[in-house]
C-alpha cells in the first residue's frame, strides 16, 4: 500500500476496517437494547427516496454514526464512504469546526425571516461566494437543495428575459441522461426516464441534446474524452427548429452525476457556449455535484474554462450537514429584472422559507473555512491521477465495459445481464457493503466520489474491494 502525501489538515480519527470501537450510544438505540423501539418496529412508516421500499425492508442497511472517511453501521461496523454520503460530505464526516459552528449559531439566532428581512451571516456568506465564483458573478439566491436551485435557476432565465422585452422566450434545452433534481423543472429539463414517466405533464417547451456518452470510441478514456465535441452542434439544429426568439436558457451538468459521470469531449462545453452567446442564449451549469471543489477547483467552471450566466449549487456547499444551496448568477441577470421592476415592488416574487437559514449559513461558513484552511481543492486536484490511475487498474476486470473518471470522480460501468438491466451493479454494491465499503449503484454503474480527504491507502482499498467482489458477480 502506497504511503500518502501529508497534508495540511485535521485528524479524522479514522477507523480501519473491521475496527472493533464500540458502536455508539445512537447505534445501541437503534438496535432496541435499553427497551427502546427497534428500526424493525418503525420502518413500514418511513417511505424512503429512491429505494425499492420492500426489498430494503427485507434487509435493511442503516448508519448510526460517522467520522472522517467512515460511516458506522447499526451493527457496529466501520464502513468506508466511497461517495461522500451522497456526493455532498466533501471535507468529511464530523468535521469539529463545522459542527462547532452549527452548535454556536443555534445557541444565538435559530431561525430568521428571509422576506424583507434577513441576518448577517447571509449577507457575509454571499460575498465568500462570489469572490469563488468567476468573474462577472455578482449576486447570490439561497435555496435548500439543488432542486430548488434549478427551478430557481429557470425562473430567473425567464424572468431575465421577459424583463428586457423578450418574453417569447419561454423554451429550455436540457439534454439526455441529465439529472436536475427531482422538482417539475429539473425533471422537465432532465434527461433521465424513470424521474418523468410516473408524472404525467412535465414543462412545456423543453428539448433535450443527445448526451455525450460514446462508448464506441471513448470507452475507458482518462479524464475528458477526445471526441464528441461536435454533440453540441445539436443545439444549433434546435435554434433552426424552435428559432433562437423561442429559447430562455441551455441547463447542463458540466459533468453528468447521476447519469454515470458522463465527462464532457474535449472542446464540448467551449462550443455550447459560442453557440448560446451567437443566439442570445443563456447558459446555466448545475454545479450541485461539481462546485466546491470536486474537480480541484472552486466550480467546474473555472476547471473548463468555460463562464455560464448562472452556477446552480448545493451539498458541497456545506459539506453536506445542513441542506443549502443557492444560485450564483451573473450581475446583468440581476440587474435586468431588477431595473424592471417599479420601485418599491417585489422584482423577483420567489423564495423559500428557509432561503438562507441561520445554520445553514454558518455550516456553509464553516465549510469554506475548511476547503482554505487544509487545502482541500489543491488536495483534489493532487489526488486527482492517483485516483484516475488506482480505477483503471479494473479494466481487465470481469463485467467492465468502460470506466471514467475526473478529479475525484469515478464511474465504473458494467456490463447488464440480459434482461436484468441494473441488477450486477446493485449486487455489487451489496456485496462491497457487507465488506465494509459504501459504493453508489446507478443502472450497471458503481458511481464514486469520495471525501477530498481520502488517503492513498484508502483509494486503494476502494479499488481491491470493488475488484475483488466484481469476481463473485455472475
């Protein structure tokens, strides 16, 4: 096993597999020691997201505590967190500066109105964003998840546009196997069929780009592949269908998530961006899986080099312990409706309740004093080839059809089994759960995205586990 780089950052206390650390107090309560109710006697009631409610019932996976890489099972086990919770936990689990701050801010202010009033930390807060956002970003929108800042972020496109005298322009492009969130917007302009079928009505107006995945001739590319940048040449053949006066905004994962970590060709995004600037087009990136630091930069949009008009954000945006996110956007953006609006009005009649929420704030806060203070977007960035070289030893791997990778992303895609499409993938996962590894299973996909503060070791104990349960698949 290799040894790691040191770094400048905390103790994480983390536990090796299979320690034997007694289970916490939370662990011996779930478990119904002590007369307590049991997880057995409460579970038919919570309906679960995303999960095959019966079948978890059945075999339940539940997680009491968690520490730096780990997470601890209910039956005491230490599991190691291959996708940083979900995606979001990117300085960690238990984090002692956040949690301190998150403890501070609801001993003082626990909740504030955010209608017409507000409190300093969202003020404070907004500004740190800004100043990691690309030039030309001038205002921040708090939300509470990514799907609120999607939907937030095409109420702007519109609002932008109606606001300078183009109201036709009503249509949105998104583009297929995209993952938005799951409010009617992002899955309007989503891409991925099982988060629309059951829905009936979806937005009117939208079309979808082909995706960009092109196993053909990219499969177990390093990093962006080299083709497929002329895919963004579909959204001219979509301006010359719907006319440009017809279309707000394009909304793209700069790197797709959910769909399978779907890394842009070479050249792709660069061309999406000329083709929107030549029609009057805005361009927004749903960052909430890429901002903060995943490709070992603040967004993916300094990564790319590549500018949108909005950023939309969440979980890394406080590492995951408070639900947050927000819309980054461009000052003319704000500034074009609110120069529309007669003085005294509302400009922007939208908001949540708890649109920059006290603790949200100071967790975000806190959150970003950890990515500066232990270097971990530097530390990402640094990783980032040992992590891409430690996949692609599984090539050669029974079941793998392609890996991808960038930064501290990963997918691993698996061959289906005829007629069973997903379920290799879900078994593995299983299988590297009982071994005390926490994976992501979508579709015949394992999909990664650790803590950025992994270690070398840690990286190489996700590729053996994965490596050695994909030789007990069938």
């Amino acid at each position: 096993m290799r040894q790691s780089r040191q770094w400048c950052h905390r103790d994480t206390r983390r536990d090796p597999i299979g320690n034997s650390r007694p289970a916490s107090p939370a662990a011996t309560l779930q478990r119904g020691k002590g007369g307590h109710v049991t997880i057995a006697n409460t579970m038919a009631s919570y309906w679960m997201p995303f999960t095959p409610n019966r079948q978890f019932r059945a075999a339940p996976r539940t997680l009491v505590s968690a520490d730096g890489m780990y997470y601890r099972s209910d039956d005491g086990r230490a599991i190691l967190d291959a996708v940083a919770g979900l995606w979001c936990c990117n300085a960690g689990h238990n984090d002692p500066r956040i949690v301190e701050a998150i403890r501070a801010q609801a001993g003082v202010l626990d909740f504030a109105p955010s209608f017409q009033i507000s409190h300093p930390a969202a003020f404070e807060l907004s500004q740190r964003l800004i100043d990691l956002a690309p030039p030309g970003f001038g205002q921040v929108f708090y939300t509470n998840s990514g799907s609120e800042s999607v939907d937030t972020a095409l109420k702007m496109a519109l609002a932008y546009h109606r606001a300078r005298g183009e109201g036709a322009r009503t249509r949105f492009i998104g583009r297929e196997r995209a993952y938005h969130g799951v409010g009617f917007g992002g899955i309007s302009v989503g891409g991925i069929v099982g988060n629309r079928k059951m829905f009936g009505t979806m937005l009117g107006g939208v079309d979808h780009l082909r995706h960009t995945h092109d196993p053909a001739r990219n499969a177990f590319s390093r990093g962006q592949p080299a083709y497929g940048a002329e895919l963004a040449e579909d959204l001219e053949r979509m301006v010359a269908l719907h006319d440009a006066s017809t279309i707000a905004a394009v909304i793209v994962e700069p790197v797709a998530g959910a769909g399978g970590v779907l890394v842009p060709p070479l050249g792709y995004l660069e061309r999406l961006r000329a083709i929107c600037d030549a029609h009057g087009l805005l361009l927004i990136f749903d960052e909430v899986i890429t901002g903060f630091g995943r490709l070992g930069t603040p967004f993916a949009a300094q990564y790319f080099n590549v500018v949108p008009d909005m950023i939309a954000v969440a979980k890394g945006i406080t590492s995951g312990c408070v639900p947050m996110g927000a819309v980054l956007t461009r000052t003319m953006i704000h500034e074009t409706i609110a120069d529309a609006a007669a003085a005294g009005t509302v400009e922007f009649a939208h908001g949540y309740t708890y649109s920059g929420h006290p603790l949200a704030c100071a967790a975000a806060m806190a959150t970003l004093d950890a990515y500066a203070e232990d270097r971990l977007f530097d530390r990402v960035a640094a990783l980032a080839p040992v992590w891409e070289a430690a996949l692609h030893r599984l090539k050669s791997a029974p079941h793998v059809i392609d890996i991808r990778n960038l930064g501290l992303l990963g997918a691993i895609e698996l061959e289906s089994r005829p007629g069973l499409p997903g379920a290799r993938a879900f078994e593995l996962y299983k299988l590297c759960y009982e071994q005390g590894l926490l994976v992501r299973a979508t579709g015949d996909m394992i999909v990664l995205s650790p803590p950025f503060i992994i270690e070398e070791g840690q990286i190489d104990m996700i590729v053996d586990i994965i490596g050695r349960n994909l030789k007990a698949v069938d």
